[in-house]
C-alpha cells in the first residue's frame, strides 16, 4: 500500500543482505515513519512484544521470519538444539495472536527432515517469504468478498458513502498489504464505491487514531476518528451501515478474540440491527478451541500503556506523559472475545461464512 506515494510492505528481506529483516516501526506513526533492521530471533522477539511490529498476520509472519534468523545466527553443531528452543522463544512473545504459533509450527515442519544448516537456512527463508505472499493474497481475497458486502449496501443508498465502523487497526499495516477489515474498504474505494470509516481511536494504544486512520488517509480514503464509546450512538442515529473488524484468534465455533472493546461494539450492533463482520484468514483460526472466552489467552499488558500517553507536543516533539494519578492501580487487558451469536458473519479468504462451526468448516473441511 502507500507511504507517500511508494508502495510498501510491512516486512521484506534487505535487498543487499538477505541476513536482515526490514520492518515498519509502528510504534512511530503516525509521526514518524521509521524502518527498523532485524538481525537475530531476540531482535524478533522483542520487535513483537514491544509493538514495533503487531497485528496477527504480520506478527505471524515475523516469527517465521525470526526462524530463519536464529538459524543464521547458529553453527552446524547446534542449530538443531537452537531451533526448538528458538521457535518457543518466539511463540511466548505475544499470546493471543494464533498466527505466531501456527506458523512458528508450520516452518519447523519443513525443516525437520533437514540435513545441514545451510539446507535449513534456505527453506526457512524460503518459507517465511512464502508466507508472506500467501497473506498478502488471502488479505486481497478477503477484500474481494468484503467489498461485495459493501457495493450491496451502496446500491440502497443512491450515491451516499457506505459508513463503515471498525477497530483497532486491522489494516494493512497488521498484515503485510490490503489487511483484513480495512481490505473490503479499500477494494470499494478503488472501484469508485463511495465509502466513509468512523475509525475508533482505540484506547489504550490507539492503533485506530495512530495507526488506522494514517493508512487511510495515505489511501485518501475518507475518514473521521472518534473516541471509543462514541459507536453506540452513531449506531442508534443510523449512521452506521456495517461494523468490520479483524481478528487475533477465532475459534471454530466463530468466537472472535480482538483488540479490547470489540465486544461492546459487537453488542451495540446487535442491539440496532447493525451488521457486524469479523474479517480474518485462516491462518487466524485456531481449529483446536471451541469456547473462546474461556479457552482464548488473554494478553495483560504493561500498566504504562493506560496511564501514559504519547503525542506530538507544539514544535514537533514526541513526548510521553502521565495521564492519571500514580497512586492508582492499572488493569490492561488487552483483548477480549465477542461470542458467535453477537457475529453476522466471517470473511475469509475462501468466502463469506456464519460463525459457526458447521459453516467454517464447509470453508475450510480439511482443517
């Protein structure tokens, strides 16, 4: 997608150095754009814990990626011994997102017939990139089938913008291009399809201020940002015409795990007959679990994420400062899991289906 008129990617090989990894450091935008090198699976490890890369395709990809860099880093006599210890390293990273250990497990099981560094060296660089352009593909399909969502509504509306609520940023900058609930958008705007994005800010790390509305704007999408607990009176007043959101982990009874506040938005809708669409690949599916509230890991973040925040200060300084009284105590969930009764539908990359298991599992019957 576009950073000032150039095309990027989230994550891409060194052109001159195949031994490092480049990613966007989100942690900077919207005011910065900054692009970091990864070199080892530490630098991997901590690129996803800390943020600089996040959303559950891209976070997935980047472990892969961080295979492959701690066998570079390793020797002919212990890369066996490093690569299991590695890819569990990886995995504890970040819990809730199910990408990270699927493809984590997905990239050992190419490598465990392996016979030399040099051998595991290239099909884990060869994988990882595979993966990258399977998500890239499976995101631009989500945004066909979501987009046919969008075109339907705007037919009923003679030539007013299709008004699209979402979360968090579930964007391209959380995969690697086009995203998961912002691909439907942007296939519709570039068809000519008028559409409008309430983007929630998102507390407490406000990926959709930050994050989702910068995408957009870059885009040229239009766009207005609004404080989180503002969805439900759009919703009652008719000025919403769909909710689309992303995922970090869905069951396959379609319970949805994202960003911390997609359940109230998720029964606001339910509650004003607002459709409401969770937009994911396959790879964000976690076929094992059937009750996502009580089986889904829920990520508790650092407490200085909700009593700091960070800006750009009169001058163009960025600064972080302390929003609330040091003497109280923090909680920071940072997802939580929107029952399949409260979800219209999945969009997937094979198709649009009800969140229940019977219809994932005609989409995906080999899983």
């Amino acid at each position: 997608m576009q950073v000032n008129g150039k095309n990027y990617h989230t994550i891409w090989v060194h052109p001159d150095n195949s031994k490092i990894i480049k990613v966007i450091d989100q942690r900077k935008l919207p005011f910065e754009f900054q692009i970091v090198d990864l070199k080892s699976s530490s630098d991997t490890f901590k690129a996803i814990q800390n943020m600089t890369v996040r959303g559950a395709p891209l976070i997935g990809v980047t472990g892969a990626y961080g295979i492959y860099l701690g066998l570079v880093n390793s020797d002919e006599n212990t890369w066996r011994k490093n690569l299991t210890q590695n890819a569990e390293y990886l995995k504890s990273a970040r819990p809730t997102a199910v990408n990270l250990a699927l493809l984590i497990d997905e990239m050992l099981t190419k490598l465990v017939n392996c016979i030399s560094l040099e051998q595991a060296c290239n099909i884990s660089l060869h994988e990882a990139t595979r993966m990258k352009e399977r998500e890239i593909k499976w995101s631009e399909a989500i945004g066909e089938y979501g987009c046919e969502l969008i075109e339907a509504i705007s037919k009923n509306k003679n030539g007013a913008p299709v008004n699209i609520l979402t979360h968090c940023n579930a964007g391209w900058l959380a995969c690697i291009d086009w995203g998961t609930a912002t691909a439907p958008v942007y296939k519709a705007f570039h068809k000519g399809i008028p559409v409008h994005v309430w983007v929630d800010e998102t507390r407490p790390r406000n990926q959709g201020a930050r994050l989702t509305a910068w995408e957009l704007a870059q885009e040229g999408v239009p766009h207005t940002i609004i404080p989180d607990n503002a969805g439900g009176h759009l919703m009652q007043h008719g000025l919403v015409d769909l909710c689309i959101v992303g995922s970090d982990r869905t069951t396959s009874t379609g319970d949805v795990a994202n960003k911390i506040g997609t359940y109230l938005k998720a029964l606001a809708a339910f509650d004003n007959r607002v459709p409401f669409y969770a937009a994911l690949p396959s790879s964000s599916i976690d076929f094992t679990m059937k009750d996502g509230v009580n089986e889904i890991p829920i990520e508790q973040r650092d407490s200085e994420e909700v009593s700091h925040m960070e800006g750009e200060l009169a001058g163009g300084q960025i600064a972080k400062m302390r929003i609330i009284n040091p003497l109280s105590p923090v909680a920071n969930y940072g997802f939580d899991v929107t029952p399949a009764r409260f979800v219209t539908a999945l969009i997937t990359e094979r198709g649009i289906c009800k969140a229940n298991p019977a219809d994932i599992q005609k989409l995906f019957p080999e899983r």
